[in-house]
C-alpha cells in the first residue's frame, strides 16, 4: 500500500466526496410493479365491467354486436402489443452491448424472407380487422327490415327535436307529404305510417328530465320495437349518440342519415352530442327513455293533448348533388 493511499479506490460521490450508492435495480422494478398495480386496480370497474372494456351495459339487441367487434380489436390490438413487446425486450436483453467486447454486432441487411414477413404481417392484420368492421357495419345500418317506430331526430345549435311520425289521436296529416319533412328522401318516406299526423317535442339546453334532474329533453322509446331514426339537421354537423346504444352516426345538413336499433331494457339513458359543432357543443345533451309500448302510446297521446301535433322542420333540404348520388346508389 502506498503511504497516502494512492492505490485505494476512490469513492465517487456527491459534496464532500460522500459515497452515492445507487439505487438497486430490484427496488425499481418493485416500484413500478406497485404503481401498474395501483392503476390497475383503482378505478371504478368491477369484475362484471371488464369484460366489457370500458363499454357500458348494452341495452339494445343490436348493441352486443358492436362491443363483441369492440373485444375483437382489443385482443387483437394486445396480440400485436405482446408480439412487438417481446421482440422489443429480446433485443435489448440478448443484443446489449457486452462489457467485454467493443466490437459491432453481426448486422442482418437484406433479407428478404424478414422483410416479407413484416410486410405480409400487418396487411394480414389489417385484412381480418377491415373485414369484421365492413361485416359488422354493414348489418347495423341495414335497413331491410320495415320498423315500429320511426323518429326523425332533427339537431340544431343548440338541442334537440323528436318528430314522432305516427298517427296519433287528436293529430291530423301526413308525414308523407308534410312540408315540415321536405328534408327527408322519399326512400325513408316510403316506410312512413299512413295519415300519420304526428307529435313532437323540442327541448333546449336549460331543459332537465324531471326523473334524473338530468339536462336536455327526452326522447321516448317502447321497449321491444324496433325504432329508426332519421337524423336531420338545421344547421351544421351533429352527431346523435345514446351511450348505452354502443350506436352513433353524424346528422348532416344536406344529406341524410337512418339506422335502427331495439331497445330490450327499461330505464332512462344518457344521450349526447359526439359532433364538436360550436362553442355551446357541451350543452347538447339529451336523454332516452325506454318504456313499455303502452306507456309509449300513453305518452303519445299526452303530446297531443299538449297541442304538439304535426311536425317541426326538419332542416336542410338535401342538394341536387346529393340527391343524384342517392338516386344512383338505389
């Protein structure tokens, strides 16, 4: 030994040349493991919920089909994720640089059968996802089957309107022929009720459903039928969406929009706007109410005594352009 210690190690350290020890990776690890243990485990969610993925509880027959393609993507989506993941984790563990030698690892350029593989890959990942969406999407908008109940659904800054196109008593006309309803293309027409007089409701964005204090008006709805909504709008691009429904579709000026759900379960349903269509877009909310056909007509009928017979305007004729296109696709 050298007489003032030359040969000692020397301790690398902070002020005063005191030793910093560091921070064991195994204590790191457990840190992290707490904390995605923690987020994990602290939200709202039950066993019950998380097969669901974030979804609410379907309340329409044609809702399941939507949160079973919803599964589809995410086990797909983790699929992929555990696939680059690995691959990812194997090369930073078998491929780090070694302390003991200094030298570039073997590089692999030019190999065709790797360079196929990520190319076939990911356009077989996006074949199979494209063809359960087109599939999947292609039966909820179908509209073969004559419906119950139709609704046209007219948006406007800033709330909603229901046209109930049914004959109702004490209301007197015809949807077919309403000049309130010019909006709508005859192919919906055609699946109008006869002399159907119909109700209506509007709300605003101050309105409250009296049951839930919730904000907006409320739509109507009997359980077991099968309603379609015509979507029209007065004014710019909204967008009808009733949450538990797993269903939403843009209502457009110019052109309009249908599809048709069956609601299988009572109860009183948030709905909103999923359209950012100007500053008060926050406000346009509105709520759903399932009932049995019997109080649906009951309340029908209440409408009409109210004096809210016939129908509002449904908005924005649809341009010739758009009609010509509607015209070629029949």
């Amino acid at each position: 030994m050298s007489p003032n210690g030359s040969d000692l190690p020397h301790a690398v350290g902070g002020a005063g040349g005191t030793p910093t020890p560091r921070r064991p990776m195994r204590r790191k690890l457990l840190q992290a493991l707490t904390a995605g243990l923690v987020l994990a485990t602290a939200t709202g969610c039950t066993y019950e919920d998380f097969p669901r993925l974030g979804m609410p509880t379907p309340t329409t027959e044609e809702a399941p089909r939507i949160l079973s393609l919803w599964q589809g993507s995410w086990a797909a989506a983790l699929a992929t994720g555990v696939l680059v993941w690995g691959l990812i984790l194997w090369s930073a563990f078998f491929h780090r640089r070694s302390r003991t030698k200094v030298e570039v690892p073997p590089q692999t350029r030019y190999n065709m059968p790797i360079e196929a593989l990520y190319t076939v890959v990911p356009i077989i990942i996006v074949s199979v996802l494209f063809y359960f969406t087109a599939r999947d999407e292609s039966k909820l908008l179908s509209l073969d089957k004559k419906p119950d109940v139709t609704v046209n659904v007219v948006g406007f800054q800033w709330s909603w309107c229901f046209n109930y196109i049914e004959g109702v008593d004490g209301s007197t006309g015809d949807a077919k022929s309403d000049k309130n309803l010019a909006a709508i293309p005859d192919r919906y027409k055609k699946d109008f009720p006869a002399d159907a007089g119909g109700v209506y409701t509007c709300g605003t964005p101050g309105e409250r459903n009296p049951q839930t204090n919730n904000p907006g008006p409320t739509l109507w709805l009997p359980e077991g039928k099968t309603v379609r909504f015509v979507l029209t709008s007065r004014d710019v691009i909204h967008s009808f969406w009733v949450v538990p429904f797993l269903m939403k579709q843009d209502v457009i000026p110019g052109h309009t929009n249908a599809f048709q759900v069956t609601p299988n379960k009572q109860g009183t349903f948030l709905g909103k706007c999923a359209e950012l269509c100007g500053v008060d877009h926050s406000r346009m909310l509105f709520n759903v109410k399932v009932v049995s056909p019997e109080r649906y007509e009951q309340h029908l009928k209440d409408l009409a005594k109210k004096g809210q017979t016939g129908y509002v305007p449904a908005g924005i004729e649809q341009t010739a352009h758009e009609k010509n296109r509607e015209t070629t696709n029949l």
